[in-house]
C-alpha cells in the first residue's frame, strides 16, 4: 500500500491504495463519489470519464499512481451552479437509463472546454470513446449545440 | 413514498405478462386502498399513490422499476392529470416493492397498456376526495367544483389548494371507482406534452440511486466466478493464494443449486439457477477484481454447456435442405403452388446470431443475511436494479429457505434492463455469497462476468420459400423457423408468437419449426422474438416484391388485405387498418420512391408487435468498399395517444439506434460451450458518430395507449437491409452486417 494525495473536486485527500488500483475505484469505493461508472474496466465505453488537469480520461484504466494534477468528477463539476452541459442535457431531456450519462457529460464538458463551438464531425471525434446502450446520442448531439450556445451567450453578457 | 403505510388492501387478480409471453397471475392493488391516516406530520395520504405535503407539494408514487423507458414519469403524469395537479407541484417518490403497488413488473412494453387505467382511478380517486373536501370546506354544492392545478376551484372563481384540503379530504369516502368520471383528453394539461424525466437533475449530477452505487454498513465487496464452459462447477482454486492477496478478506466456493431456478411464473422457471463458482471477498471492489485476475480454479465440466455455434449452423442447414418440422400453421397446397412453372419462385436461408444485453450497468446486488437465531426468522434484505424485484423473493426462498415476508427488496434505478434484469442470477449469487461470507456483500460483475452469463438473445436461422403468380401476386409463403429450445420448452424469443404478419393475414401460407435443445441460457431480449422475425419476415416480403418486379411499398399495402383485424377483439394481433396507416405515413413522410444518387436508396419495412404498429423507412449510402451509412430513418408510430411525448421520442430514437447497433456488428458465438467474447472490443455498441436522422411520427388513434419500449425495434433491421439490397442489388440474409464485410459509418 502506497500513500497519495488527491485534489478531487477542489478538496484534497490521502488515499492508501496498491499503486495499480485504477482512480475508478479510488473515487467510487474510498470516496463515496460514485457518480463515475463501472462499465467494461478496460476503457472502451466511457462511462467513467473524468478530467485531470481538464483532459477527459477513463479512470478505469487510470492507474492512481499516475494521477498528477487535480481531478475533476462529475460531483464536482456544476458546483455552485449546473454546468451548461448539464443544463443542457435536463433542457433536452437526454438521459434513459442514466447510466453512461456521467461520462458522456464530462467528455462534453472536456470538448467545449476547448472548442467553444464544435461542429458535427469535432463532436463525432470527442464524443466517441462514449457508449449509449440505450441510444441517446441524437439527444446528446443536440444538446451539445445547445451547451455551446448557453456558453456563448453567457460570455458575451460577461 | 418509503414512509407509506398501507392498513388497507384489497387485492385483485389480474392476468400479466413479463419479458417474453408467459402468463401468470399476480395480485394488484384495488382502487381506493386510502389510508386515512396520517404518515407522517403535514402529510396526508389519499391512496397509495398520492399523498399531499402542507407546502402544497404532492407526492405521487412511481410503482413499477425504471431502466431508461420512462414509466417513472410516465405513470405519475396520468395520476397527476386526473387528480387535476400541476406538474411543478408533484415530486415523484420511487414506491418500496409491496403487494399494494400491484404488479411492479416491467417488461415486455406493458407498463403503460397495463397500469394506464390504475393510475387514472387512483388520480380521479384523490381528485374527489379532494373536492367533497373543498364542498364541505367552501359550503357549496359539489356539482360546481373542479380541480384544477392543485386547486379545487367554484364556479364563482373562489377556489381553495389542495394543501387546504388534505386533512378534510382523508377523511371523505373513498368514492366507488365503477362511479368515476375521466377527463376529457380535450382538456389534459400534462398528458401529451414533452415532460422531462423527473430524475433527469439526478443523474447529470452523478446522484442517481443505482444498484451499483448501495453502500451499506459492514458492507464487503464480491466478484463471483463461474465456469467459462456454461454449467460446470468448481472443485477446487489456489485458496491460500487468493487469500493472501492485498485487500481480499475471503474466498470460497459456491455450490451450484438449480433450484434456485424454481417459480410459479412459467417465464422464469429454470432461470435464476446458482451456477457454481468460487467467490472472493475483499474489502473494495478493486481487490476483488484484482484477485479474479489470479484466480485459478479446477472445473468439473461433466455437465458443462458443449453448445457450438459453428455446429448449429451446420445442422440448421441440414434440416433446411430436409424440409417438414412440426407445423404451425398448415397449407395443403403450397407445394403444388411452389411447383406450378407458372409462378416464380424464390428461396433464402436466413440466419441471426446471439446477442447479449451488455446494460451499460453490469449485474450487481447488495445483499445482507440475518440468519435465524432463536425464535426469530431468518432475514434477508436485497438492493438491486431489477425488472420484477418481487421475483427475487422467490429465489431467496428457494435458495435459503427465507419466508417472502422476511425478505425486503430495495428497489434501485436501473442501468438499463432490455430484458436481462427480470432474471435474478445475480440476486441468488449474492445472496449465497453473502450467507457464505457471514457479512454483508456487493456482488459486482465484471463486464466479462456479464457477457459471459447472460441470457441471451436465441440465435436461429428461417428457411423461405416463396411465390408470386403471373399477375404478381403472392402465390404461396413457406416459412421453416430452425432454432432452439431448453430440454423441456421452447426458448422465449424462439419461433413464434403466432401474430405475426404476414403469416397470420394470409390463407396461403405454411409454416412450421425444428427446434434443437442447448444449454447456453437464453431470455428475453428487447422485443423477443420480434427482434429476429421482423428481419427475416420483411425481407422476404421485399424478396417477393423484386420477384413479381413490383414497387415494395403497393406490394406490402396489398399483401394487407381489406382493413379490419384479424382476431376481433384481439389487440395482440395485427389490425391491416393501422398497419397502412403507419406504412402510408411513412411513405409519405419519407417521400417514397424519391430519385436518389446511385449508391443510395429506400428501404421499408413494417410490424407489429407489443400491440403496436410501426413503419420504417431507412435512406442507406453503400460504396464500393462496403462502407454503409444509415442517412435518415423515417419512423410512423400508432400506439393510441401518446403520454409523455419526450418520453415515446427518446423510445423510438433508442430503439432505432439499438437496432443498428446490433445488425452491423453484435453478435455471441459459442465455441465448444464457451462463449468466445470478452469485453467490448469484440462486442461493439453502436457509436454517436453512426447515429442516422431519425424522423418520427405518431398517428393518435382512439385505441387505448400501448407502450414503446420495443416495437420500434423490429423493423430497423429489415428497413435497412432492405435499403441495402436497393442501393448495391446485394441481399442480406444473415446478421451481423460485419460478418459481411459491411462497416458501419
């Protein structure tokens, strides 16, 4: 067992952990933040999207070791306030299940973070390490535009 | 709704159905089980549905379990506009698993058809308890009260809250529910509209309760392993190995108990089996998975699985080229009508592959075992996402011997069912494990455990042959469904439901069935059934169309006949009025027949299943390397009114995807019992970047309201194959589309 110090969501932590334990479970069993999902453990489906340091990786195949820099979970990501991905993803109604929805907004989030207004083809490539078993993605598309939107009319009245 | 108590009940019994067509009986709450009392202080409860809080809100309870098809906010918005509140006013409560919630099944797009009239005399119910409360209150007559946004309001324009009334109200007659009047639906306020779904809020701030996410005190973590070779059993594993290991705080093996798999609902009969294994407990999730890497264990594979799907192929095309079966449906003339040189003649060997579920949330359950200890009971207590969770009683009694009473299930939010959570596998794992371990345990399947232990969709294969006379008319229609069956029944989703069109409009039709016995568990999977026979059935019906070299579309309408149903007064089988509607629409929609550059073009295809009618039309692009893109889908919907529109939206559009995701590249192979995928990578979900245009339209008849969770489905496959064959001149007669050499773009 190894000692690592966390800053998660603007809070730091010292977790003990093997230095293998991917920061999945760190998040979800240590930490109680289990808005992040399990989905395959080897980075195929994207349900446990997190930022560190503001890039979207999948923490089941992120080793806690290799964690330099703040995480960002989907707990901590429209705090006070929703984020306008969030808001967005209510306004249209996007989630069935909910499962994968965690991931797929933090993968968003990640793309409009950079690219304030991505076209269909900037959203196929960003959105595509993320998995929809219940098909989701006309309403994800949709709301992305409109997170964009949000984005930008809050800048320009900023 | 948790706090809910219930004094009063009174049960009826009711026929329903689950997952794939059985049929058995279980008890639902009668109309106006009120409970007077008060629940808790400000709270008042004017049935087990609706309770009113002292600030005005009213809590509706949500009876049936939420996998993403929407009945948490479907069924409380039925309640909620017969009772005459405003939508911002309610919060919806998910009810606790209880006889006095009726059946809380959900399966088989049922939920709406089946709960539709409850929900509307428990809202009516509340509704006039309400207003003879507001009479009393006011002092006027009850003929001139309406309830109206949570209000119940006097012709004089006086009105008082519903909030104002609770107290009066729980003390009203409960009012006879055969002296209820309904709403006008010129005059609804919440059905019809676009609602978003309650626990959206929830679940983009990661705070959904799923299975996966209980944590309980004393709680450890537990992967389970069974036999990659389906039914054999563990003898012994590398216990001091495993035991040694960082984090795992116990490991044993799990004897294999098939009476587990015992019900009195002949659908889940011989399921919920305990396969054997060996359990690791640890003290997080990630031990226990890092110590199932490290796991080795001894197999007794006497009574394993040798299912080989490489083999059934074979004998499948054995038994098309020998021809008979058992008949279903008998024609003494078809052969003579298939030799007759005047007609044409086509035949297909169609073949469809199993498919697993993949939930985007694996199989879980918490279960925590109290054993007997002097005159008290055991008890067990169960968290868990599931399709029918009253079922898991069954199983734990079964398998512990624990009465239903002492059983309490805790009903999660699902991370998708699709047919696979009515099935409780996982449930008598963790319970075993949890009785084993003496402590209490999350029982977490890796994605491999859930591919490889699923119930899967029964892969099959139809023989066709088919005829058209000199005038282009369908002559004949010879169908031989080649599939599988348990030693003791057919399959759910394995031959046919017998309303199946063409074959139940048609006088010239033959069809019959071989049926094989495996052991690979299979189950119902979206649209059992349908999900194959729609592919195969609206293919050949373009087979014959090309043959009589006719326009698909005239050739469908008149294959339909005069308008009417087929089994009047049976809304589980085909009505050939609404069928063209729904084809007629999408034509239009669609604009049938429109000109289109080479390599693209139409496809259509049409059925009918969970009582609703349906019409696709996929606009495909093909190019020369086989690359295929699905444009657009235009979808024509009749399933009566429509509840919630954001709702029946989001059903279509994931069934429409859904559908494509499997036919271009899913598919479970069976090689010597073992089942050959692992993990995603070599069992593909759809991408967004494939997502078509999908266009949809909804004729609202006068018919009751049906649901949509599957009969969406169906037709996608056909529609596209059907566009494929148009656009390259290439019939497809076997799933998946990647075995082809077709690529999803």
């Amino acid at each position: 067992m190894t000692s690592y110090a966390l800053e998660i969501n603007s809070q730091k932590y010292n977790v003990e952990a093997e230095p293998d334990t991917p920061l999945l479970w760190i998040l979800r069993d240590q930490l109680g933040l289990t808005g992040t999902k399990y989905g395959c453990g080897i980075a195929q489906c994207g349900a446990c999207t997190v930022h560190i340091s503001g890039q979207a990786v999948r923490a089941c195949s992120f080793p806690v070791s290799g964690v330099q820099g703040p995480v960002t979970t989907v707990e901590g990501l429209g705090t006070p306030q929703l984020h306008p991905v969030q808001e967005a993803w209510v306004a249209n109604d996007v989630p069935q299940c909910g499962y994968c929805q965690a991931g797929q907004i933090m993968s968003a989030a990640a793309l409009l973070a950079t690219n304030a207004q991505p076209s269909d083809a900037d959203i196929d490539s960003a959105m595509a390490g993320n998995y929809c078993r219940c098909g989701t993605y006309p309403r994800i598309r949709k709301a992305i535009h409109d997170a964009a939107h949000i984005l930008a009319t809050s800048k320009a009245n900023s | 709704m948790s706090k809910m108590m219930m004094n009063r009940r009174e049960l009826l019994k009711v026929t329903a159905m689950v997952g794939g067509g059985a049929m058995f009986n279980l008890a639902i709450a009668q109309d106006g089980t009120a409970d007077p009392d008060t629940i808790e202080d400000g709270v008042k409860s004017l049935n087990v549905f609706v309770q009113i809080e002292a600030n005005g809100k009213i809590r509706i309870a949500a009876s049936l379990p939420e996998m993403g098809q929407g009945v948490k906010t479907a069924l409380p918005m039925i309640i909620a506009e017969e009772l005459g509140a405003r939508w911002e006013d309610v919060i919806v409560e998910q009810a606790p698993v209880d006889d006095a919630f009726g059946v809380q099944a959900a399966g088989g797009s049922w939920s709406i058809a089946r709960n539709q009239d409850t929900m509307r005399r428990m809202g009516a119910s509340a509704r006039e308890m309400l207003i003879s409360a507001a009479a009393l209150h006011m002092e006027v007559e009850r003929e001139d009260l309406r309830a109206v946004d949570s209000r119940v309001v006097h012709t004089s324009g006086r009105s008082r809250s519903f909030a104002e009334l609770a107290s009066l109200a729980v003390n009203q007659p409960v009012p006879d529910p055969e002296t209820l009047q309904y709403k006008d639906p010129n005059n609804y306020t919440i059905l019809g509209k676009k609602i978003p779904g309650v626990d959206n809020l929830a679940i983009v701030t990661g705070n959904a309760d799923f299975g996966i996410d209980v944590t309980i005190p004393n709680m450890r973590y537990a992967t389970y392993t069974k036999c990659p070779e389906i039914g054999g059993t563990a003898v012994s594993f590398n216990e001091a190995e495993i035991k040694n290991l960082p984090g795992v705080v116990d490991a044993f093996i799990v004897e294999p108990n098939n009476a587990a798999g015992n019900s009195n609902i002949p659908f889940f009969k011989e399921m919920a089996v305990l396969r054997g294994g060996v359990a690791i407990v640890a003290e997080d999730t990630w031990s226990a998975i890092a110590a199932k890497r490290r796991l080795r264990v001894k197999w007794d594979q006497a009574q394993a699985s040798k299912d080989d799907w490489q083999d059934m192929i074979e004998w499948a095309n054995g038994v098309a080229q020998a021809g008979g079966g058992e008949l279903v449906k008998d024609n003494a003339d078809i052969d003579a009508v298939l030799n007759d040189p005047n007609n044409k003649t086509v035949e297909g060997f169609y073949q469809f592959p199993y498919l697993a579920h993949v939930c985007m949330e694996p199989m879980n359950c918490v279960a925590d075992y109290q054993p007997a200890s002097g005159d008290v009971p055991a008890k067990l207590n169960l968290w868990m996402g599931s399709q029918f969770p009253g079922q898991a009683k069954e199983v734990a009694y079964n398998l512990l011997g624990v009465a239903p009473d002492d059983v309490e299930i805790k009903l999660m939010r699902l991370g998708g069912g699709f047919g696979r959570r009515g099935v409780h596998d996982f449930a008598a794992e963790a319970m075993m494990i949890a009785k084993q371990a003496g402590v209490p345990v999350k029982l977490t399947w890796t994605r491999p455990d859930d591919i490889h232990s699923d119930f899967y969709r029964v892969g099959g294969f139809q023989n066709m042959k088919g005829a058209v006379n000199g005038n282009g008319q369908l002559a004949a229609w010879d169908q031989h469904y080649i599939g599988f069956k348990t030693p003791t029944r057919d399959i759910s989703g394995a031959g046919f439901f017998g309303n199946e069109f063409p074959l139940v409009a048609m006088d010239n039709a033959r069809v019959s069935k071989s049926m094989k016995a495996i052991k690979t568990p299979c189950g119902a999977w979206r649209a059992p059934g349908s999900n194959s026979n729609a592919f195969v059935e609206q293919s050949f019906i373009h087979e014959l169309a090309v043959l009589a070299g006719r326009d698909h579309l005239e050739f469908l309408l008149e294959l339909l006949g005069d308008d009417r149903w087929i089994v009047e007064g049976n809304a589980d089988i085909v009505n050939t009025g609404r069928a063209r509607g729904v084809i007629n629409l999408a034509a239009a929609e669609a604009n049938w027949g429109k000109k289109l550059p080479a390599g693209t073009a139409q496809g259509l295809a049409f059925y009918f299943c969970h009582a609703a009618h349906v019409a696709e039309i996929a606009e495909v692009s093909v190019d020369s390397k086989r690359n295929f893109q699905v444009n657009k889908v235009t979808v024509a919907v009749d399933v009566g009114p429509i509840v919630n529109r954001s709702g029946a939206l989001s059903q279509v559009e994931g069934s429409i995807v859904d559908g494509l995701s499997a036919m271009a590249g899913q598919k479970i192979t069976m090689a010597n019992g073992r089942i050959e995928q692992d993990n995603f990578h070599q069992y593909p979900v759809m991408r967004i970047s494939a997502t078509p245009e999908i266009d949809v339209h909804f004729i609202e008849s006068d018919f009751p309201s049906t649901g949509l969770g599957e009969p969406a489905l169906p037709p996608l496959a056909p529609a596209v194959t059907n566009a494929i064959f148009a656009a390259t001149g290439e019939r497809i007669r076997s799933m998946p589309l990647s075995d082809l050499g077709y690529n999803l773009t």
